[in-house]
C-alpha cells in the first residue's frame, strides 16, 4: 500500500500563474519531507523541505505547506515559470536518522510561456 | 566539482549475467543510497548505507546486493538480473541524514534493460 501519494500524474499551468503539487500521506508517525524535482536525463535535485514542527517553509518561489491533521502536504510555486516543467517527488523521511525515503510517483509540471 | 558519478550510464544485458553498477562521490559523503525508477511507482530505495561497513535494507532490496568499503563507492550488484529489474537506477549521497537538513545529490541515473 502506498504510504506517500500524489494523485495528480501531470499538472499544466500559465506562465506567471501559480502551481500547487500536492501530496497525501498514511502514517501519522512521518515528521519531516521533501520535495525533488527532476529533468528528463537527469537525477533528481532536493528543492525544499519541511519538520512537522512547522506548517509552512518558503524558499524563494518555493513555498511548503503541512497539515498534520489532514495528512496532507502541498507545494506552491509563485510565479511559475516555463524553466519549472519538470516532474517533482514528494518524500517523507521514515526514521530518525534521516535515511530512509519514500517517494511518491511524482507529477509531471508543465509549464506554458 | 562536486558530483556523484554512475557507470554504465546504459546497460543491456541478458537474463543471469551478473553486473555491477559503480557509484562513486567525491564529496567525502558519509550517506549513500541507491533507488530505481519505474513509471508509475516513482522512486523506491534498495539499499542505503550510513558510513564504511554499514548498509541496510530500503524499500526494495530483493535481487540486490551493495558494499562500501570505502566512503567514496557504493555499488550496486545484481547476482542474478531478471527482467524485473529493467529499470532507471540513480545513487544518491549526502553529508549525513537529510533530517539535518543535508542536501541529498543524485548522480545522473543508469538505465538498465534485462533481456
């Protein structure tokens, strides 16, 4: 069963416009995640992440939301810009140690100028 | 510059040949793991491993084996490649657990087809 999901396969918005990746998960004992985003023909690069001891982490564009209680996570990218087509990866953080991932299936942005 | 390499970069094998899939990092990372790719399943962990010595178990680790014996290498060994191992590998290395907000690097993936 899966424990980290991401609903959306693929997501298109204008240039300019905001975009909303979301991310759902099962276990409540998950406390810290991550975003990646990853270009074809290229391995997956860390964007931002966020404890549980927050609910919001923003980095530039890039902002973080958590909702502990609806096991739900989100990611906002303002303004989108075409350079942002790519797939991204939700992860939660599994034990301690920070060494354990799980991924989800990832949603395919694109972006139109 | 700070990389993490993967060789072959492309792979076609038969079904049984044994192969290796080397991973090196020249960032003095303590943490290595490998994942592989799969349309529609995203990415899964195999194995991972916190220092010289020490490697354990992630989500998918049947089929597979690893070593570090040193801290710069972490190969990924197939014994005995099946078709259900034709997949997108990436390694993966970071300076501790991405807890502590340790950015983790992805090398640029090895895309194997098992006949």
């Amino acid at each position: 069963d899966q424990q980290v999901k991401q609903n959306s396969p693929s997501l298109s918005v204008q240039e300019g416009r905001i975009s909303i990746l979301n991310c759902d998960y099962t276990n409540s004992m998950f406390d810290y995640f991550l975003w990646y985003k990853k270009y074809p023909a290229e391995g997956p690069t860390f964007l931002i992440s966020i404890s549980s001891i927050k609910d919001k982490n923003e980095d530039g564009r890039f902002t973080v939301f958590l909702n502990k209680s609806a096991k739900h996570l989100s990611l906002h990218i303002v303004p989108s810009q075409p350079g942002d087509s790519a797939v991204y990866f939700c992860a939660a953080s599994v034990d301690q140690a920070g060494t354990a991932l799980i991924f989800g299936k990832g949603t395919t942005l694109s972006v139109s100028s | 510059e700070a990389q993490v390499t993967q060789n072959p970069r492309y792979l076609i094998t038969v079904t049984g040949k044994k192969l290796t899939v080397t991973c090196s990092q020249n960032m003095n990372h303590e943490y290595m793991s490998w994942y592989r790719q799969d349309p529609g399943l995203g990415l899964r962990q195999i194995y991972y491993s916190m220092n010289v010595e020490v490697t354990d178990k992630g989500d998918v680790p049947e089929g597979y084996k690893v070593s570090r014996k040193e801290k710069r290498n972490f190969p990924l060994i197939l014994e005995s490649p099946s078709p259900n191992q034709t997949s997108l590998y990436f390694c993966a290395s970071s300076l501790g657990g991405v807890r502590v907000g340790e950015t983790q690097y992805f090398g640029p993936g090895t895309r194997l087809l098992v006949l």
